[in-house]
C-alpha cells in the first residue's frame, strides 16, 4: 500500500512539472483516499528523511462542520511538579483537541504561553518529546499549548495552510488556534505580553499565518521547516513552493521572527526559510550579522540576524547544514527529529523572551 502511495505522489510530481495541475491532484487525492499516514519512527535520533514523493502538507481537505463546544477545565498542576493536561476548544466553527503543560507553581503569578503547532503526522504528546519543550518550561517556567489537528479536517493530521480558507484572520484555523489561545489565556492569567507560536513543517506554515494574522497576540513567531504565509492557495502550488519556494514577493508580516531550516530539506525545500525572513524584512535595512558556528555534536550552521529598525521587525535565520526535514537537536523520543543539529527549542525560546510584546497604554 504504501508502495503505491510514493507511486502516485511520484506521479502528481511528474504531472505538476508539465502543467498538467488537474491530473496532478486527482493523482494525490487517490494517494490520501487509500492510505492511512504511519508515524515516522521514533527509535533513531535522526528520523527518516521521508521521499521527496511524500508530500507533507498536501493532504486534500475534508468538509467537516464541528457540533457543539466540549470545553474542558484544565486544573493547576500540584506544588513541585508540572502537568499535562488534555482540552477542547470550538471557535468559527470548528473544535480542536488540545493538550496543555502547566508548569509547577503556576497560580498566582502571570506566565508566559509559548504556542506549538506539530506537523504532518504528529501529535501533540509526540511533538511534545521530540522538542522537549516541557522540560525546557520545567525549568523556565511558562505554560505550553499543543493544539491537535483533527483527523476529521486532514487525514494526515496536516494544519490546512495551503487552503485559502485556513489563511486569514477570523476564519477557519487560524481563528481557532488564536480563540484557543485566548481562552488559556484567561482562564491561566497568562502574560499578555509574553506569548508566542512556533511550529514544524505545515505546523511552521500555520504558525507564520497566526503570527501574522493576529499580530497583536503573538509577540513572535518560530518557523521550523516551514513556508512563508500565502505560498499557496490550492494542492498543486503547494506542491511546487514545497519544491522550489516562491516564486516572487509574498505578504509581509511585522512580527519578530526566527527560523530554522536544514539546507539538506527534501520535503520542504530551504529556500521557503529565507522568504519566511525576507517577508519580516522586506523594507529593512540590509546588513544582518552572519556568524558560522558548529553545534556540540558536530553539524555546522549559519546564523543571520536581523535587528529590528523603523521598517521592519527583528528577524534570525539558523540554516542547519547537511540536516534535512526534522526538528534540530531535537530529541529520539518524538518523529522528525535531528540530535546533530543546534538546539531549536533552546534558541527560539531565547528569541522569544527577548522579544515581548509592547505593553498597551
């Protein structure tokens, strides 16, 4: 079965490169119709880079209206250690299931929410373990929310960014993920000030869209392998920014952004990374500070940062070189994961706390 599958993806590729776009998607929609997605395996530190075949994201959509809020309450964690807790949240619409780390000693004091947003495949328990984004807020002290995507909506778990209809503010996902994030908001007394989204591969996609649609909630954004708002609008663009980026000028966004990308991505191809920060800087100033650095387990990188200045945000470009389609210095317990490279979670959350938002006067 899953021959088959690389097969007609194969096909849709061969058919999208000679403008046969029709064709192209009727080949991927029979691939999705048959198939029932695996995880990638988790038992390697490196997982599998998947076929340039496999197309992450372009899962065609289904039509799903939700029915009535199923509201869940997330109760305090107890004194001296964290929780893990489950929810539901219905908004435009639509009901997503979320999973929500609340870190020891919470009450009482406002937190920040950093925002995680899997990719195809995922979940939030396995996005969870392959980021160690719980430990890392153990530590530091800041709630994590991990919307799921439901099944329902996109039978590989993919977060529709490709879909002009999950792209702007006040509709479709983007809405429930930025209503999601306002009701844990209130209901935790969460930092206005200090919230953040981040998120892998079509999770990086959508979270660009969020970041950028609701600019006054998230005060930064991190990208992971992911593709610049507006790439696409329908199954066969997506497949070819996916393979080649975009082509031209995108939609700009104002929100302080940091982006990882392996320069070795067969899924999503690493030009898609460097117009994420071109869409930030467009209007900017030129002269970022390069720096070439090799991480603690051998994989080298180039770091591009950004300052801010009166046209544009800040921005931070990490290019992960020889790494291809997974999370860097991520850990073996979750899929899509790479230990070689420098450690993504550490440095957008150091990214993040150096960016809050502005307070209102």
């Amino acid at each position: 079965m899953i021959d088959s599958v690389l097969q007609l993806m194969r096909e849709a590729t061969r058919l999208t490169k000679s403008g046969r776009l029709k064709e192209a998607t009727a080949a991927i929609q029979r691939a999705f119709g048959r198939a029932t997605p695996t995880r990638t395996s988790a038992s390697a530190a490196v997982a599998p880079q998947p076929s340039p075949g496999v197309l992450d994201g372009l899962v065609f959509e289904v039509d799903a209206r939700a029915g009535a809020p199923a509201a869940s309450a997330v109760g305090d964690a107890p004194a001296g250690a964290g929780a893990f807790t489950s929810g539901t949240h219905t908004e435009a619409s639509l009901t997503r299931r979320y999973k929500l780390y609340v870190p020891p000693g919470a009450a009482g004091r406002q937190r920040p929410l950093v925002v995680m947003l899997h990719g195809c495949s995922q979940d939030p328990d396995d996005f969870a373990a392959g980021t160690a984004m719980n430990e890392r807020a153990r530590e530091q002290g800041f709630f994590v929310l991990y919307p799921a995507q439901s099944p329902d909506a996109n039978p590989s778990r993919c977060w529709n960014w490709f879909k002009h209809n999950h792209q702007q503010r006040g509709s479709g996902e983007p809405a429930v993920l930025a209503g999601m994030t306002q009701a844990v908001m209130k209901q935790h007394g969460i930092d206005p000030c200090r919230v953040y989204i981040a998120g892998l591969s079509a999770g990086g996609a959508m979270a660009a869209i969020v970041a950028a649609a609701y600019p006054e909630l998230f005060a930064a954004v991190g990208v992971h392998s992911g593709l610049p708002r507006g790439a696409a609008s329908n199954v066969p663009e997506a497949l070819a920014v996916m393979q080649r980026g975009v082509a031209g000028d995108g939609p700009t966004s104002a929100v302080p952004t940091i982006v990882f990308h392996g320069d070795q991505d067969r899924t999503v191809h690493p030009r898609n990374g460097e117009q994420v920060i071109a869409a930030v800087r467009a209007g900017g100033a030129a002269g970022a500070r390069v720096e070439q650095g090799v991480c603690g387990q051998g994989r080298r990188y180039t770091r591009s940062a950004h300052p801010a200045d009166a046209s544009s945000a800040s921005a931070e470009h990490w290019l992960v070189h020889g790494a291809g389609h997974a999370w860097s210095g991520g850990q073996a317990a979750g899929s899509y994961t790479d230990a070689k490279g420098p450690d993504a979670t550490r440095e957008m959350l150091r990214f993040f706390f150096a960016h809050p938002q502005p307070p209102l006067h």
